[in-house]
C-alpha cells in the first residue's frame, strides 16, 4: 500500500483509471485533489455498504436503509420532517463540493457541509488503522477501509439526526467563528450569546489553535461534549460539592456566571439580539441595538411599575398586539394553562433561567419546575443529547 506522501502526490497525476482506484486512492483524491470524477465513481459504482443481510449497496442506497431503521426514527424525536432533513445532511456532507475550493487556505464557500473534509477525516482516520495493524495485503486493506467508510458514514447520520433534532426543538442556533484560517460554521446553545461563546472558545481552543488535521466536526463535537449535552438533574443529586465538582456542565456555569457579572436583562438582551433574524418581523426590522434597548426598557418596567408602556410602544413604533406577543404581561388562556401565549421574551428568559443551577434548585424546592419548563418550552424528564 502505498503511504500518505505517495498518495497525495498522484492525486495529481491525470489519466487515471479510476475504475482500478482503491478506495482510499478514490477518497484522498477527494479530499486532496478535489476530483470530482473519483466522488462520481464512488457514489455512482462502488456498493461497499450493507445493512444487515443486504446486497452490497451504494452509499445513498446505504442511507435509505438507515433513515427506514426504527431506530433513526427515535434518534429523530419521531418527526418524520427531521428524518428527511437528517438524511439529505447526512447525504449532503458527503456529496456536497463547493465551487470554490481553496481548501488548504480555508477559504471554501458552501451553504451546506464540504464533503472533502469528511473524506480527509475519513483517510485519516484509515491510514492510521492500516498502520497500527501493520496491513499489507490490498484485500485487506481494501475490506478494512469498506468496513471503516460504512462505521464513518454510520456515526455521521447519527450526528445528523441529533442536530436535525435540535435545529427542530430551537435548542440550538448556528454561529461563525475562525479557527486556524477557517471560517467554521458552528451549533452553539440557543440561549448561548456570542460574547459568552467568543470567551469560551478562547479559554478551551486556543491550545488546538497549531493542529490543522481538525476538521469542523471535530470542533463540533468538542462543542457538543461541552455545552451541547442537557438533562434534568434531580434535588437529591445537588450539593455544594457537587456544583463545586462541575456536575452541572461548562453550559449552566456559564450562564451563572454571565447573570451574576452583568445581570439577567443584559444575558437576555444578547442572547435576543444574537437571534435577531428569527424574531417575528416587527421585532426583527428593530436590528439588534434598538431591540436590546427595548429589552432594558421592558426589565426596567418590571423594576419600576410606574412606567407607562404606551410610551415604549411609541418610542419602539410597535403596536399593542406585537408587543404583547413579545413581552406582554398577561398571557394565561381562559382555562388557567399557560403555554403557546407565552411572550417571546418570557419564553427566552425562562429557557435562560432553566439553565441555571441556583434557580433550578430554588424552584424545584417551591414544586414550581414543571411550570418553569412548560415556559421554557422543554420537556420536563427529556434528556436532550
């Protein structure tokens, strides 16, 4: 087999057959060489996949099966909409090839994933196999690279499914940072702001800043470990030395942290001007310095009663039904339930609070949880991955 070196150099090398390529030849093509007739034959001709006791199959044929699996169905919540939209990313992560691929120089623009770094991680990931097992025959390394491709595509629909589900839940919201000469396209929690993310990412990356063989998923799944991972902690687990620990997670820390050094109308107002885009129209046209103003204006009426909020409505140019679908005050149905009428702002400022380890163990001694979730928009026993 021939090493990495040799490899790269032929990537460059034309007239190929490709029909004679060995997979990993196909795929450092690929990811190297940006060969868009090696990406054809190996999703076009190459049925390396089964499922099962299948026929070998080709890698969309592959996906097909995993998307019918009842399993993706519970990966994805049971929302057919994020089964399909799992599996066009997951088929799109390793199909999709930007026209502009400068990708040595991170400069590569796609509206969706880049499929050669896939397949880099991919290469990577064999060649080191090949070498700790010390392969030599073709046959073998030719069967070991198959078995390796369908594990890589099968963890990566898992993925897919996990942050189809969360884009659908509004769990999450998607930033872009730069790391090692890369514009990344990155999932951080919805609540998250960007000033709470710059400063994280500065505090635990910055030591990877000199290893360029990461690739966007690596940081993501860094992320996900980190911040990404929820679940309902019970009063009996929670003490002192438990939060001393960091049982909760850098996440619920981080939003403690950012509440106590700049308060929660301020955490609230840059985690709502960070997500401007997706606010209803009237609240969007405001851009983010005025809506944040108007964030301050509506906690300081919490503070001060006196204020009259016909004279936020005129200074914000908002009308009665748009401000009580953003922040009103009275929200409760006829039945006495709460839920959907929930205002926008209260509904962010409870998902905000139920991340944090004091006031979850506060409401959680006054049996005042459920509610809080329920505002929140979260299921009160879900744990989220």
């Amino acid at each position: 087999m021939q090493d990495l070196l040799t490899l790269k150099n032929d990537v460059m090398k034309t007239g190929a057959d490709y029909t004679r390529l060995s997979l990993i030849e196909l795929t450092m093509r690929i990811a190297v060489g940006s060969d868009k007739t090696a990406l054809a034959e190996l999703q076009e001709n190459r049925a390396l996949f089964r499922y099962k006791d299948s026929r070998p199959l080709l890698m969309v044929d592959f996906l097909v099966k995993l998307k019918q699996q009842p399993l993706s169905r519970k990966w994805c919540n049971n929302n057919q909409m994020v089964l399909e939209q799992s599996f066009d990313l997951t088929l799109s992560k390793f199909l999709n090839m930007p026209q502009k691929n400068d990708l040595s120089a991170g400069k590569a623009e796609t509206s969706g994933p880049d499929c050669r770094y896939y397949y880099r991680a991919f290469n990577n990931n064999a060649l080191a196999e090949i070498s700790s097992k010390g392969l030599n025959d073709e046959l073998e390394i030719e069967f070991m690279a198959a078995k390796s491709l369908q594990n890589f595509v099968f963890r990566h629909f898992n993925l897919s499914c996990l942050e189809c589900r969360r884009r659908e839940q509004k769990l999450i919201r998607r930033v872009r940072y730069d790391f090692n000469g890369q514009t990344l396209s990155l999932w951080i929690p919805a609540e998250m702001t960007s000033k709470m993310f710059s400063k994280w990412f500065a505090e635990n990356m910055d030591s990877l800043q000199e290893d360029n063989s990461l690739t966007r998923q690596d940081i993501q799944d860094i992320l996900d470990k980190s911040l990404l991972t929820r679940k309902v902690i019970s009063l009996e687990d929670i003490d002192d030395k438990n939060k001393a620990d960091g049982r909760y997670g850098d996440f619920p820390m981080m939003i403690k942290k950012q509440i106590s050094s700049c308060g929660l109308a301020e955490t609230v107002a840059d985690e709502k001007a960070d997500n401007v885009n997706g606010q209803r129209p009237a609240i969007k046209e405001l851009g983010q310095i005025r809506l944040k103003k108007l964030i301050h204006r509506v906690f300081d009426s919490l503070i001060n009663p006196g204020n009259d909020y016909q004279a936020i409505l005129a200074e914000f140019g908002l009308t009665k039904a748009t401000f009580s679908r953003f922040a009103g005050s009275r929200w409760h149905k006829k039945d006495g339930s709460n839920g959907d009428y929930i205002p926008d702002l209260w509904k962010n400022t409870a998902h905000i609070l139920a991340n944090h380890p004091d006031f979850i163990e506060i409401v959680k001694e006054a049996g005042l949880w459920k509610n809080v979730c329920l505002a929140a928009g979260k299921k009160v026993k879900e744990e989220l991955p």
